[in-house]
C-alpha cells in the first residue's frame, strides 16, 4: 500500500507544477523600436508601439490576440487581411521569445539562422 501512495505522489506532483503563466502580465501601451536585418545585411529600424489589453493587442505591424505560453515564449494570433508584396515577417504574428526586464519588453523571432524581428519597447506611463 505505502509503494502504491509513494508512486501515485510522484506522478500527481509534477503534474501540478505546471507554470503558471496567469501571473505574467504585459498590458499597457509600450513604444519604442522594431529592427530587422535583411538577408543583403541592411538593418531596418522603425518606431513602434504596441498596445495590449486583456488577451488583445494593437500595433501598427498587425492586431488580434495573444497567449503568453510560458516565461519565455509568446504567441501572437494576427486578425488583418494582408497583401503579398511584402515580408510577412515583419508582421506581429506568431511566437516570439520575450523578456521583461522592469517596464522594458523585448521580444524576438528569428525567422531563420540570418534574420531576427526584435520589439525593443518600454512601458508607457
């Protein structure tokens, strides 16, 4: 019986360690850059602003929902109808790795081994 409860305690305990990714929050508007470097080596560098709300954002570089999926990684899900003539990549959609170091937001993707998409923003006050 004790082997039983002692094998049943080590499989229910890493279950209910799942990180909990309620208390990560990033609402409010943050302003700041979005750089990308071209596959010729050209950066690219614009202003930005990003505004979220509850489970929303709105940037000029696309609009929708998002997830925080861990510590790490966020998910954006772009609602807008685009046009091909451009690099979709540039678009905020899909996952990006973000860190928040006090009111500062960076997010990154690397869309392959040359090229990153990087927010380098800071909470609006």
């Amino acid at each position: 019986m004790r082997t039983i409860l002692i094998l049943m305690m080590t499989i229910c305990i890493p279950i209910g360690c799942k990180e909990n990714n309620a208390s990560i929050t990033v609402n409010g508007t943050y302003a700041g850059k979005f750089t990308y470097v071209t596959p010729g080596g050209t950066r690219v560098s614009a202003d930005s602003q990003v505004v979220f709300s509850e489970n929303n954002y709105n940037s000029s570089l696309g609009s929708g929902t998002y997830e925080i999926l861990n510590s790490n990684m966020i998910q954006f899900k772009d609602v807008n109808f685009w046009t091909a003539d451009f690099d979709w990549n540039t678009i905020l959609n899909r996952d990006y790795t973000y860190e928040i170091k006090g009111d500062s937001l960076i997010m990154t993707k690397q869309a392959n081994a040359a090229i990153i998409y990087q927010y380098r923003l800071k909470l609006q006050k």
